[in-house]
C-alpha cells in the first residue's frame, strides 16, 4: 500500500505533472493541518481578545478572528486539493487516450 496521493495513477509523457500534483496534494494536506492547529490555538490562546497598542489605544475584537483565519486557510486548503485532483485528472487523460495497445 503506498501512501502518496494519486498512486494509482500511471504516465510516460507527463510525469512532471503527476509529480507537481503529488507535492500540491501533501502541502494541501499539511496546509489543513497546521490551520486547524492555529485555529484551536488562536482560541485557547485569546487571539481575538483585547490587546493594548500603546498610548492608551485598545484593539477590540472578539474570538471571531481566530476562526476566519481558521476558515480561510481550510478554504485555501480545499482550493489546493482541488487543483491538485484536476492536475492529476489531466494526467490520468492523457495516459488513456495517448497509450496504445499492443
């Protein structure tokens, strides 16, 4: 059992593709992770709690911040897989039509 992303997918004329999609899937992947680390972080670490910038100024906001950094990295995240799948799909479209049968 192989552990990459798009392992069944075979090529002889695109395997630069196949490899860039690969590296998209896994960043994808670790992308995904690490923002969901962030976001559990940036709420158990108040994030989006009051914070003085000096000379008397305040910074209000609520927790809110720390989980639209969260969506928006899962949304970038999906985006990249996406691109990733339609990368491989392309490469898994080119083998079959371009192979010949012997």
């Amino acid at each position: 059992m192989k552990l990459y992303p798009y392992a069944k997918i075979k090529t002889e004329n695109l395997k630069g593709l196949l490899f860039a999609s690969r590296v998209l899937a896994f960043l994808s992947y670790a992308f995904l992770v690490v923002t969901v680390i962030v976001g559990i972080i940036g709420l158990m670490s108040g994030l989006g709690s009051n914070m003085s910038l000096g000379n008397g100024a305040i910074l209000q906001s609520n927790g809110i911040s720390a989980i639209m950094i969260s969506m928006w990295g899962v949304a970038c995240s999906v985006a990249l897989l996406a691109f990733s799948g339609l990368c491989a799909a392309v490469v898994s479209c080119e083998y079959k039509y371009t192979r010949v049968d012997e």
